[in-house]
C-alpha cells in the first residue's frame, strides 16, 4: 500500500512538475513579474502578451498611469522562459501581429553573458526608433564603463592623493552605477597594495559614504595637494 502511495505521488509530482496552470508556469516553480516604466501607455491592457523573438513569454497582469499618459506595466514572465531576460533588456510597446485589435510587449536583450533578473526586477520602457537605439546606447555605455574603470586605476597607481574634483567624480560614478562600483571598487582596494596610505584613506571613506550615506565622516584633512594631485 505505501509503495503504490509514494508511486502514485511521484507521478503526481512529476506532472505538474511539466503542466502549469497557465501552460507555462506552475505553484512549484512560479512565473516572476516584472515592471516596466512608459512614457505612454498606448492602450495596452491586461491579458496583452510579451513577445521575445516571436514568442509569447508572458503577459501584462496591470497597467495603471501615474499622470495622464504616464505609468507603469507589470507583466508576468512565464516559468520556461525567465531565464530568456537578462539585466540589459529593453521593451517597447507594439502592435500585436497575431491579434490586431490587442497591443502587446516587445523585449530583447542588448548584451549576452549579463546577469538574470529576478522578480520585481524593473525597466524603462522605449518607444519608436528609441527601442531599436537602446542596445546601442547600453552597449556604448558597458564600453565607457570599462574604459573608466581603466582610466580610475591608472589615477590610483601614480596618485598620492586624490583632489576633490577626483573624489566628487567617483562619488557621481559610484551613485550612478552604485552596487557594480562598489563590489568592483572593493576589489581594486584589495589588490592594488601598493596604493599612496593618502589614496587608499580617501577611498575608505568614499566607500564608507557609498555604502551608508547616514554615517559619514567629514575629511578633515585640507591640507593642499602635492605635484601628484590628479585630476579627472
């Protein structure tokens, strides 16, 4: 008798471990929402699908204006296919070819190899000609960011201190690109050992603004810089 229960539920499992209830998702492994900030909401509605590469991969749970022609969309990602969105995906708005009386979500990704979203994640929606020069300008920008970094280390090798344009440059850098900056930038105080004691004390307290803006100490040291002050 035990043995045909545990049978019998392990086919049980295993069915719906395949069929959801939505033909995609399931309890046991949920569809994950996302939200999607537009600047027009264009008539779209619940129900109206997300396409990925003329695929449905979703659909839109609620779309509600903050100010008139202004708000947010949340769509649900089905379970077979959030693994398909990374952090560099864009969406627009569109008209959807296969029910021409709905509207419907277009997503991409811009770059491969970056990170998977998680559910809340949330995203800025393009319109026209601007969802097609998104990946262009994201891309852009991962080479900026690179090139930065390049640029911020060589400072920090040949500096023995950073002037306060440096600093304010790296806090803006840091805001903007805030959890990135400071898992990379810890990184770089770790490895590079023979950073100036003035640098790697300005970076300390950088780094302990960034991290808890609430509990930051005033550098008190305003002596004037040294002929190897650098500025960015």
């Amino acid at each position: 008798m035990k043995r045909f229960f545990f049978l019998a539920l392990s086919v049980f499992l295993g069915s719906i471990a395949f069929v959801g209830t939505d033909g995609c998702s399931f309890v046991l492994w949920p569809a994950i929402e996302v939200e999607i900030s537009v600047s027009d909401l264009e008539a779209i509605q619940k129900e109206d699908k997300v396409y990925m590469s003329g695929q449905v991969i979703g659909e839109v749970t609620t779309a509600q204006s903050k100010v008139p022609r202004q708000g947010t969309i949340k769509a649900k990602i089905y379970s077979d296919h959030k693994k398909q969105i990374n952090e560099s995906a864009v969406f627009t708005i569109a008209a959807d070819k296969m029910d021409n009386d709905r509207k419907c979500l277009l997503v991409k990704n811009c770059m491969e190899n970056r990170p998977i979203i998680k559910s809340g994640h949330q995203f800025q929606g393009y319109r026209g000609y601007r969802f097609e020069t998104a990946c262009l300008e994201k891309r852009a920008a991962a080479v900026w960011t690179e090139h930065y970094k390049k640029m911020v280390k060589d400072i920090l090798e040949s500096a023995s201190r950073l002037s306060e344009e440096t600093i304010d440059n790296l806090k803006a850098f840091g805001q903007e690109h805030h959890d990135e900056f400071i898992k990379w930038m810890d990184g770089v105080i770790k490895e590079m050992e023979d950073m100036a004691p003035e640098v790697r004390r300005q970076l300390d307290n950088l780094m302990k603004e960034l991290k808890d803006p609430k509990n930051t100490t005033p550098d008190t040291n305003v002596n004037g810089f040294d002929s190897n002050q650098i500025n960015t």
